[in-house]
C-alpha cells in the first residue's frame, strides 16, 4: 500500500460516505427549499437561542454592577450615574 492510496481512501469516505446527505440536500433544492436549507434554519435556531440567553445574563450581570457599585461608592458623594451611566442614556 502506497501513501497516495491511504490519501484517496480519505478522499472516497468523505466524498462518497460522509458528504453523502449534503448531496441529497442539494439535489432536494429542486423540489423545496425550505427543506434543501433544514440545517440553516436550524443553526438559525441554536443562534437566536444562544442570543436571548445571552442578552438575559447580560442584563442580570449588567443589574448586579449596578448593585455592586451603589453599595461600594454609597459615601462618596456621588450618584450611581457617574459610575454606571445615566439609566436613561443607555434606553
């Protein structure tokens, strides 16, 4: 066995085996495209989810700073908003 033939069998698993449904995806396009584009709408999904968990600990880190830094800064004399900013700024 040659080493050019370890690398054509690396060529035939992923051409003719583990490409296999991307083919079957593609010539679906011709029927639908909605059903040919199933794994964009999906990784669509897992996107849009990942995004509003991570606005939502957003704002609750964004809460406790707010917290963390009234109590810290309580006897300076200073209100929040030259910490923080003004809340009404950031709307």
């Amino acid at each position: 066995m040659e080493l050019k033939d370890f690398f054509y069998g690396i060529q035939d698993f992923f051409v003719n085996i583990a490409f296999a449904p991307m083919d079957w995806l593609r010539s679906l396009q011709v029927e639908s495209w909605f059903f040919a584009n199933t794994i964009n709408w999906v990784f669509l999904l897992i996107m849009a989810c990942a995004f509003c968990f991570w606005v939502f600990n957003l704002n609750i880190f964004q809460e406790d700073e707010r917290d963390y830094y009234a109590e810290s800064h309580r006897d300076s004399g200073k209100s929040i908003e030259f910490f923080v900013g003004d809340e009404k700024s950031a709307h």
